[in-house]
C-alpha cells in the first residue's frame, strides 16, 4: 500500500508541474490574441478565465510543491535507475534549473498580466 500511494504521489506531482505548464501557455496564447480596446463582453469574459486558469495554477504550484517533499525524500527507492547510474545526478539538476526558470518567467508574465486585469477591473467597476 505503501508503495502505491507515494507512486501515485510521484505521479501527480509530474501532473501538476504539466497542468502548470499548460495553464501558463493558455493564459499566454489567449493574451497574445486579446484585442485592444476590445468589447466590454470580452473584457469581462477575459478577466473570468484569467481567475478560473489563475486559480488552477496556484492549485497546480502547490501541489507541485507539496508532492516534491516526498518524491525528494524517496527518490533514491522510487526514482532512481541504476542502469543510468551517477548520469542522473546532473540530469535531474539540469532539469530543475530549466523548471525553475520556466516558473520565474511565468511568474513574472503572470505579474505582468495581472497588471491588465487590474486595470480591466477598475474600467468595469469591479475593484
């Protein structure tokens, strides 16, 4: 049973740091293609998808961030190949600073955006 739950945890830490991913890249390409000065609709509308795909995120970071714990603390039992051998040392870092980067870049776009939604909402009257 064991074993199946921190498999099933290494697992969902790989789909959460995927639907990160992906909420970045939805929110970039819809962002891209928004209009400017656009319709008061699709403003509106904007501003519903940039709460529902932020929330999604922030839901996704955490539990990336939660199930790492884990899969950090077992990766030598789960994780590790011994057929790659000490290989896998400067992989996993190499991927981690690529991961780091892509976060602080969608962080980053994610201030930006949230600039433009702040003013959105003050046109609107929203807060």
């Amino acid at each position: 049973m064991r074993d199946a739950v921190i498999m099933t945890i290494n697992y969902s830490h790989d789909m959460a740091t995927a639907l990160l991913a992906v909420s970045g890249l939805i929110m970039w390409a819809i962002y891209q293609r928004f209009p400017d000065p656009a319709a008061a609709e699709l403003e509106l509308y904007f501003i519903t998808i940039y709460k529902t795909v932020t929330r999604l995120a922030k839901i996704s970071f955490s539990w990336m961030v939660i199930a790492g714990v884990p899969r950090f603390y077992y990766f030598m039992e789960y994780d590790w190949s011994p057929m790659a051998g000490d290989l896998q040392v400067p992989t996993v870092i190499i991927m981690h600073i690529v991961m780091i980067f892509l976060v602080v870049m969608g962080i980053l776009f994610w201030l930006r955006l949230g600039k433009r939604i702040r003013a959105l909402k003050l046109k609107h009257n929203l807060g």
